[in-house]
C-alpha cells in the first residue's frame, strides 16, 4: 500500500470517559460533559462518557465474578472499553 493512500485513510480515535463522583454538580463530570460537547465537532473522535455508571459500579469481588460473570453496569462499561 502506498504512503499516499495510508494518509488518506482516517482511523476514528474512541475515547471512553467517566468520572469518580456520582455528584450531578461534579466539576470532573462537568469538564467530560464539556468534552463530550466539543469531540461531536472533531472529525474522527468519538467520545462516549459512561458517567452514569460509577454509582452501579460493585467493589471488586473476584468470587462472585467467577460465579456470575460480568452482568449489568460492570458489562457495559467492560463493552464501552
């Protein structure tokens, strides 16, 4: 493949972001709510923002991880990565 036509090809660069505070006034989630806003005007980028996930999030529990496998908030941001 020529060098030409690899600088024509455009790869979509997939950012995923939350924030460590379920505050709805969380500066943190704030400035992704911000990115999240100015990424829908650059060509390429994709930003998707799980924010609302963090407070479904459990602690770690490797036992009930083998027992049950990955189920709800934890399976969508495991999809979202």
């Amino acid at each position: 493949m020529s060098s030409t036509t690899n600088q024509n090809k455009q790869q979509t660069i997939k950012i995923v972001a939350f924030a460590g505070s379920t505050r709805e006034a969380s500066a943190n989630a704030g400035l992704i709510r911000a990115a999240q806003d100015l990424a829908r005007s650059i060509p390429h980028v994709e930003l998707r923002v799980v924010i609302h996930l963090i407070g479904q999030l459990p602690l770690v529990d490797s036992d009930l991880e083998a027992a049950e496998g990955f189920t709800g908030a934890v399976s969508e941001c495991r999809e979202a990565l």
